[in-house]
C-alpha cells in the first residue's frame, strides 16, 4: 500500500505531464495497486508494474520529410494512410514528423545542374534515416536517385496521381505550347521540359524557375515570366489545381521518370518499419516507377541530359515511353515498348540501352563535356 500511495503522490505533483506519461504514471498505479495487495508479490511489485508499464508504452514512428508545403501534404497523407491502416497509429504522439533540410530546398538561385543533380532533396534524409533519427522517409520519387544506399530500401510507392504536365499561362489565353507566341519567356528548372519546348518552337525562352509551387506561380503573377509548367499531381495534393490552365498529354511533353509517385524508404533491418509500409505499397504504381528507373538507370541519367519515361498498365500489361533530347530540342530521340507486368525493370532498361544506342556515345560525351551554361543555353534568373 505504500508504494501504490507514494507513487499516487508522485503523480500529481507532476509539471504539465505529457500524454505519454500520465499513461505510464496511471498504469503503474493501477498494477501497483494491485500488487501491493498480493502478499507473493510484496517485495517486487512496483518494479514489476513499471517493467510493464514500460512495454506497453508505444514508441513513436518518425516520418522523415522535407520542409516545402507539397513534401508536407505527402508526408500527411503518408500519415493518414498508416492510422487507416493500423488503429495504434491514430493514438497521440504514435507518429512524429520530423522536417529536414537539404541541400536543394536552401540554394535556390542556381539551376540544380549547377548544384550537382540528382541527391540534392535526398541526401540529409538518407543521413537522418541512417543515423536512426527518422525511421521511415517520404520522397516525391522523381527526386530519388536510381541508386540507394547501403543499409535501405525503398519497397512502397502509394497509389500514384496523375503523371502529366499542367501549362500555367499568366492570363489563361493561351492553353497548349503550339499557341505560345515567339519569343515567349518560359520558367522552368527542368532540362526535360525546356528541351520538348524548344523541339516545337526553338524562339522560345527559358529560364531557370525554382523555389516551391507558391514561389514559382508568384513569379508568374509578378510577370517575371510568360508561363511555366508544373506536375499536376503537386498541384492536386495541395488543391491547387485550378491554376492550371491546362494539362499536357504525353503527346505534347512527356513527364518525367516517376512522375507523380510517393516514395517511402526505411532500414533495410528495420522489421516494424517494414511491416507499416509494405502495407501501403500500391503495385501498379510500384512496377511502373520499377520500369521507369530501370530506364533512367540504363542511360545514366544526369541533370544535363533531358530524359522523359513514362509507364503504365493497360489491360493487364505494361506500356513503356521514353525519350532523350538535346538541351535544345534539336535532336530528340524517342522509344515505345510493352510487355508482361513481371517483365517491367527489363522492358524499362532495353528502352534505355535502345536509346543509348541510336543516340550513341557522341552525344552523351557532349553532355558530359557541356558547362551548365552551354546546357541551359539561356540567361537565368
């Protein structure tokens, strides 16, 4: 009786306790009780009650995401899909969010060739996740390099949005690339969009446009620039779709490897980890961002060559696009193939070296030999 009425005192002398601990607090008094009462357990009770106390306390699954408003909404639908999923995860504090920083979100007046390409939204994610200080992390999958490191795995990928481009003009009159007038001024951070633009109008003019989705359609209103392109699937997860002016078929521009996909990466020995998220794996989607990368990998894709892959399944098979440019539109070459859904990585990496091949070694060695000036080919701003 002693030990269940100190510990009672204890309670309540507590400064602002949090949720977890007044549970713990409360269930240590309650078996505490009720061992006191046990003459068998006398002497060891309380440590008894708190051992159990301890094992039911639930500790918390930490979600690893960039701070934009847009790797937010993925992050807490990613949240919302594992408390409908699992019930002990809708308890307070079972699911933390935890905002990092990477390289890419602070530099933003350089075009991410500049900066180093691929890695640039993934790498202070992959060092928290490695250094135990996230246990899962949610990534848009177009940001995520074909190669992971050493230690994870990237096994789920949610029910995908749509894949295609929105065209954003400034005052809405002009809804397709085809109607741009000459010499119109374009934002775009992207090699791949600037490319399939310039192969329709060459006047054309881009410039490099990065930040958030918010930035990005401020500048627009600003009339920094006549137009700009966006994935609509970021803008759908933020219900911000009604700025688009219109949405681009894969005829008109191609989207980009993985396009409109939620990737949600862990410790390949983290065994819960795995157990929530493999739950949420979509597979359609999961075996056409397998066949789109194997793609990308295929080509040794970097941010000064511009590569568009697109896959989806249709009536049971898979049906594969790809295309790679120069900077400037003026060469383009372009890959159709289907298959068998089992057979997804391999139809994505013989487009690759498909394309590899009609392209051949010269026009990857200038790639490779191009300053990003020469890439971009334009002012940035």
């Amino acid at each position: 009786e002693d030990d269940a009425l100190i510990l009672f005192q204890n309670i309540f002398s507590l400064q602002a306790p949090n949720l977890y601990t007044m549970k713990f607090s409360i269930a240590s008094l309650l078996i505490a009780s009720a061992a006191a009462f046990s003459p068998a357990a006398k002497t060891n009770g309380f440590s008894t009650a708190l051992n159990m106390a301890e094992d039911a306390a639930v500790e918390p699954l930490r979600i690893g995401t960039r701070g934009s408003p847009l790797a937010m909404a993925q992050a807490y639908e990613t949240r919302r899909r594992l408390q409908e999923e699992f019930p002990e995860l809708c308890e307070d504090g079972a699911i933390e969010i935890c905002v990092l920083k990477t390289q890419g979100d602070m530099i933003l007046d350089k075009s991410l060739m500049e900066l180093g390409g691929k890695g640039l939204f993934t790498k202070e994610l992959d060092v928290a996740l490695l250094g135990d200080e996230v246990d899962i992390c949610v990534h848009s999958m177009k940001d995520v390099p074909t190669w992971l490191p050493d230690g994870t795995v990237l096994p789920c990928n949610l029910p995908r949005e749509d894949t295609n481009d929105a065209f954003i003009y400034k005052d809405g009159s002009v809804k397709t690339i085809e109607e741009l007038p000459d010499n119109s001024v374009i934002g775009t951070a992207s090699l791949r969009r600037q490319a399939q633009l310039m192969a329709k109008n060459p006047t054309l003019k881009c410039v490099n446009f990065r930040g958030n989705v918010q930035t990005r359609l401020r500048k627009l209103d600003d009339g920094v620039v006549d137009a700009t392109l966006l994935a609509i699937a970021g803008l759908k997860r933020m219900d911000m779709d009604g700025c688009a002016t219109s949405v681009l078929e894969w005829d008109e521009m191609l989207p980009a490897v993985a396009q409109g996909a939620i990737g949600i990466q862990c410790r390949s020995d983290d065994e819960r980890a795995l157990k929530y998220i493999d739950a949420l794996n979509h597979p359609d989607t999961k075996v056409c961002v397998d066949c789109e990368r194997a793609f990308l990998e295929a080509l040794d894709g970097n941010c000064k060559t511009p590569i568009a892959g697109q896959a989806r399944v249709v009536d049971g098979k898979i049906e594969f696009r790809g295309l790679i440019a120069m900077p400037d539109g003026s060469q383009k070459f372009e890959t159709e193939s289907s298959g068998e859904i089992a057979d997804a990585k391999k139809i994505g990496l013989e487009a690759g070296e498909k394309l590899k091949a009609e392209a051949g070694d010269k026009f990857f060695e200038m790639m490779v030999e191009m300053s990003p000036q020469q890439v971009l080919g334009q002012i940035t701003k």
